[in-house]
C-alpha cells in the first residue's frame, strides 16, 4: 500500500506513543520492531520528530526521549483536564497539615516544570507561577529526578546542564553533585538546603508508576524561619501517602485498577 501523507501522520504519532507510554529511552531498533516500521520509514519519520521538537536524543547514548514539544502538549493536557481538581485538593490537605506550600512538579530536560501549586497563608513564602521551571540541580524535586537516572544518564545530564550558583549552597562541582544526587537515591527522598534561594528549604518525594519510575514530584517548601532543613524529615509519610494518591490521579491504569479494589 503506498504511502500517503495521513499514513506518514500517524506512524509519526505512533512513535510519539510508544516514546512517551515507555518512560524510559528507546532505541530505533526497539520502535521498528514493536511498530513493525520500515528502517528507512522509521529514521525519516524520527528525523522529522526530533526536528519538531517531539522527540530528542538522549545524551550520551542517542536513544529517543520525550522533547520539549510533546512536553508541552502534555503540561497544557495536565494543567487543563478534569483531573486537576483532585490534584489540587490533594496538595491542599498537605499544605493544610504542614501549613506550607506544597507543589507537584514534572521533568522537562534539565528543569522541573510546577503543574500545580499550593501557596500557605503566611506572609513569609515562596512564590512560582503554575509552568515555571526551575533546575535540577538545586531543588529537592529536580535532584530527586537525578537520583532516579541511570549512572550513566545521570552523568551525562550533569555534566551537559549549566550548573549555576544561586545561592553559597548551590552545588555548582559536578563530583559533588553526582555524590549529593546518589544519596538522595538511596532514600528516594530529596532535600534542597537553600540552594535555590536563600532562606527557603524543601523536601520532596517521588510519584511513580506501578513499574516504579519517577513520572512527577510532590514538594513542601519552606522559609528556615519556620523550619530547619532536617525538620522536613517529619514530613515524608504525608508527602508519601500524597504520592500514592496523586499516582491514581495521574494515571489512568492506576485509577481503574484503585475502582476495582474499592468496588
């Protein structure tokens, strides 16, 4: 059957869905096989991906990633759908109980983007829009996503992202980086010691699928007038217990799959 331009457009979107539903790099070999692509067809279309900013090439291995473009897509799908209304209220009951703001969060190359926010009451906060998009390397989420990488992934991010100091915390040495993110990767709970701004600490944990991977982050920010970096750690079953939730909110399999047990 020849190729027709609709043809051309949804093999392209199947590739798109099969990058994004693996959540993890995928070679060209495994979508030619898994799509039962045509090499050529398969590297023309991926060509044209990766030049629209759907698709990218990882560093260092040159398998397929999500790009910032589907990324983008993806954020507006999340920040728009009916869904939000749970995630909201869910950050709420956090910040409730902690009486801070509590954020969830998403990677987005070597930043987190916040797809949702909770402010606290108090005068003395930290503020960022819904789509902003903060580093990896100084905040508890985006060193939590690190810790969550490959080594070799890991590395090769850290050594591409600029790692600008923001604060006399700021880890800005890759070597010490590495280290600090491969703690945090032991405990899968990360901290951030005034390394984005001065006075504000913060802690976050992961959202994961059923495999285990880090799809999001939820967070508790907080000025060190009110609480100690280490005082966060009093937080991490609330911010546990709201990752199980969020995970049934954010995926659609998990949901169904908590219906039934209710049911």
């Amino acid at each position: 059957m020849a190729e027709t331009a609709g043809t051309r457009s949804l093999r392209a979107l199947e590739i798109i869905e099969a990058v994004a539903r693996a959540r993890r790099p995928m070679a060209v070999s495994e979508l030619t096989e898994a799509l039962d692509l045509p090499r050529p067809t398969a590297h023309r279309l991926i060509t044209l991906l990766i030049d629209e900013g759907f698709l990218l090439r990882q560093i260092g291995s040159r398998k397929l990633v999500v790009g910032p473009r589907m990324l983008r897509i993806g954020m507006s799908a999340m920040t728009q759908e009916d869904d939000r209304g749970a995630r909201r209220a869910i950050l709420q009951e956090v910040a409730d109980e902690t009486g801070e703001t509590v954020n969830l969060s998403m990677p987005d190359g070597d930043k987190m983007v916040y797809v949702e926010r909770v402010e606290t009451d108090w005068p003395l906060r930290l503020q960022f829009a819904i789509g902003s998009r903060v580093p990896l390397h100084c905040t508890a989420a985006g060193k939590l996503y690190l810790s969550q990488l490959s080594q070799h992934a890991r590395k090769s991010l850290i050594r591409a992202m600029p790692l600008k100091r923001h604060t006399p915390n700021t880890i800005t040495d890759p070597i010490a980086l590495e280290a600090a993110v491969a703690a945090i990767g032991k405990t899968r709970f990360g901290l951030d010691d005034e390394e984005l701004l001065q006075g504000m600490v913060a802690a976050a944990v992961p959202v994961t699928d059923p495999a285990g991977t880090m799809i999001a982050a939820v967070a508790v920010q907080a000025p060190v007038a009110r609480f100690a970096m280490n005082d966060l750690r009093q937080f991490e079953p609330l911010l546990r217990k709201a990752s199980i939730r969020l995970a049934s909110v954010l995926l659609p399999e998990e949901r169904e799959t908590a219906s039934k047990a209710a049911g």
